[in-house]
C-alpha cells in the first residue's frame, strides 16, 4: 500500500471510530513529527537549523458540542479527559493532556469563543525518540480547534503559539524549530530555518534519498539536567561577548574572528560550547546550498562534521550514538550520519539511498545489536507535508 493509500486507510477509520465514540460526524486534521538534518542546539542561540517533517504524525477527528466542554479521547494512552473551556486550568496536571490545555487556554485568549468539542487522538510518531511527538500534537490541536471555529491563524502565528505553550504551560524550554516545521514541512523538501528572524527556505531533497532515523533505545538519566547546563553555557559564552563587543544579544552575533580574538580568555568548557554553536550555524548554511545543488556527498560530509563536534565540543553524544553513526559509516548507499535531537541517546539521522535502505536496515540492526544487545528501532520516511485537513 503506498503512503497516501496508508493515510487515507488511517483517517477513514479514524473518523470511523469517532463515530462509533462520539456518536458524530467529525473533520480530520494531521500534524508531523520532525527530524533535524543538521544544526543542533543552535535554535536557542538564535542561530540556523535545517529540519525536514517526516511521515509520522499526530491526527485529531474533532467534532463540535452544543455547550463549552472539551472532551479528549487519546487512544495512544486509552484514557479520556474532560474540560471546561470556561474555566480552563492555568497550571499543568503533568499529563499528556496538558500539551492540548495548553495550547487551547492561548487559543482563547488570543480569539475568544472556541466552541466545545469532542476529540479523538491518534499518533505514531515514536515517542522519547526526539521526533518532536510533542510538537506534533500541539500543532494538531491548533489546527484542529481552527478548522472547527472556521477561525484562521497566520503558520508563523501557530508556530509561536504552540512553543509558548510548551514553554510557559507544560514547562518545556524547547525552541522553536519543532512547531515550525510541523506548520510548514513540506514533501520532499527539508527547511533552513533562521531562528532569530524566523524568515526559512525550502530546498528539495532528490526523490531517491531515504530519511533513515536509527533509534538506540537508550535515554540516559542526565539528559534533561545537561540539556539545561549546556543552554545555560551558551548564555555565559554571550554575556562573556557581550561585554567586549557592542550589539551582541546571543552567540548568533559572534563570528569565528570574533571567537579567535576573545576565546582565549574563556573558560576551556564554555569555548568548547562556543565553537559548536559557531562551527554548526555555518554547517547549516553551507548544508543548504549543498542541498540546492544536489551535492550529496558535501551534505553528508557536513553531517559528519555536525556530529564530530556535538561529540568533541558540545559533548552531548553517548557510546551508543557513537556507534550507529560509524556502523552507518560502513554501510552501502549512505550520504551521510549524526546524532540528532538533544543528545544522550536517542536517534541518528541517516541520508540513504533508497535502493539500498533495506540492506542498511539489517546491517545497523545486526551490529548495534551485537554490540550491545539492545535491538534498535530503525524508521524510514521521506520528507512530509506540515499540518493539514485530511478531510
């Protein structure tokens, strides 16, 4: 079955099973999850981070009510939850459903007048794989809830809206690459995203490139604790800049020449941090125009890099991504491979060709395995539409 008749299937019985829940009609809408080709840990230093949608994602049937209540069905956790759109909660229950809460209590503020409605919840985007499931169900939501009040939103505008409530409702301090390529993924194409002035450019991926996304089936205990350190360096390696060069608001502001003059001076950890954060914005946009010109093997030798120095300086990397990037390496038909998301375990991203995916697949499953007795979880996908009415 192709893509398109999989999704097809996927929302017909969707809305089916509404029906039977809610006893309804309903819309349907979709919103993907993401994987980072390259440029991480840049967004929150304003910098460049080129991601793709891939064809994983989060679809909500939704359906109007005659009062104000919000009733969520999640099939993913089985459980339904029940709001008043009236008197919504200002503060996060440490539920899935605060991401949906979330994401409406700002939808109310910002148009007023949201009608109650039934929802039922569907996502196969892996979740603590680092695909961005969270993102994913945000943007649904928003999208959803427009659809239904025939409201409309600028891309830009639900973007935003479902960062800061990821940031201020459910209290995560993610930047704002995730929603964005929800909202504006498209086929085939991967985005170069400019996180200070959110102006982005869409450049095509060759049809016959596989995203691979090699999952370790490890999260380690301090990846949330170092994520915090290592944005918190960043902010040290900025006020240190910004003391001797005037207009410097972030390490977006810094050039390597600045870095050569000043770096000395810091820290050997805060440098390390520093020339990542320099080093990936440039990757970034060496890796578009490689793209643009269809240079493959410059845009994997960049991945290379990329992962070399999350590794080396940023050290966010762990012995297991370590090991898929180079049994990756060894592989037939592969562009090029890195770690991807915030590090600490996780996914690699890999560009594979799409005659030898198969072959890649067995032989990083076989030797991860081996290795390390886990057996990875391996995804293909290509490049996907953002968020969308599926009918």
């Amino acid at each position: 079955m192709s893509d398109s008749a999989t999704l097809e299937h996927q929302s017909s019985t969707l809305m089916e099973r509404f029906r039977k829940l809610y006893g309804q009609d309903s819309l349907l809408v979709q919103a993907p999850g993401r994987v980072n080709l390259i440029g991480e840990h840049t967004d929150y230093n304003e910098g460049f981070v080129f991601p793709a949608a891939i064809g994983f994602q989060t679809q909500i049937a939704i359906g109007k009510r005659p009062d104000r209540q919000m009733v969520i069905t999640s099939e993913n956790y089985g459980e339904r939850v029940e709001y008043d759109l009236a008197n919504l909660p200002h503060t996060r229950r440490d539920h899935w459903s605060d991401y949906v809460v979330g994401v409406v209590n700002l939808m109310e503020k910002m148009l007023g007048g949201l009608p109650g409605a039934n929802l039922l919840l569907h996502g196969n985007v892996p979740q603590g794989a680092g695909l961005s499931s969270s993102a994913s169900l945000e943007v649904a939501v928003c999208k959803a809830f427009l659809e239904l009040s025939a409201k409309t939103m600028e891309g830009v505008t639900i973007a935003l809206l479902c960062q800061q409530a990821e940031n201020e409702f459910v209290g995560a301090r993610c930047g704002i690459m995730d929603q964005f390529i929800s909202v504006h993924g498209k086929q085939n194409h991967a985005l170069r995203l400019d996180c200070r002035t959110l102006e982005y450019r869409l450049l095509p991926i060759p049809g016959d490139v596989r995203l691979v996304i090699c999952n370790t089936m490890v999260r380690h205990s301090l990846a949330g604790g170092e994520y915090n350190e290592r944005r918190a360096e960043c902010e040290t390696a900025a006020r240190f800049f910004a003391e001797r060069i005037p207009g410097v608001k972030s390490l977006r502001d810094i050039t390597l020449e600045d870095y050569e003059k000043f770096g000395g001076l810091m820290p050997a950890v805060i440098r390390k941090r520093c020339h990542h954060i320099l080093t990936e914005n440039l990757r970034v946009l060496q890796a578009a125009e490689a793209l643009q010109a269809a240079d493959l093997g410059l845009f994997g030798r960049l991945m290379g890099s990329s992962h070399a120095s999350l590794r080396d300086d940023f050290e966010v990397s762990c012995e297991e991504l370590d090991l898929m990037v180079e049994l990756a390496a060894g592989q037939e038909g592969v562009y090029g491979a890195r770690m991807t998301g915030g590090g600490f375990g996780g996914c690699t991203i890999n560009l594979v060709q799409g005659k030898h995916v198969e072959a890649f697949q067995k032989g990083v499953a076989a030797g991860y395995q081996k290795a390390t007795g886990r057996a990875p979880e391996i995804y293909v996908s290509s490049a996907a539409n953002g968020a969308s009415r599926l009918a």
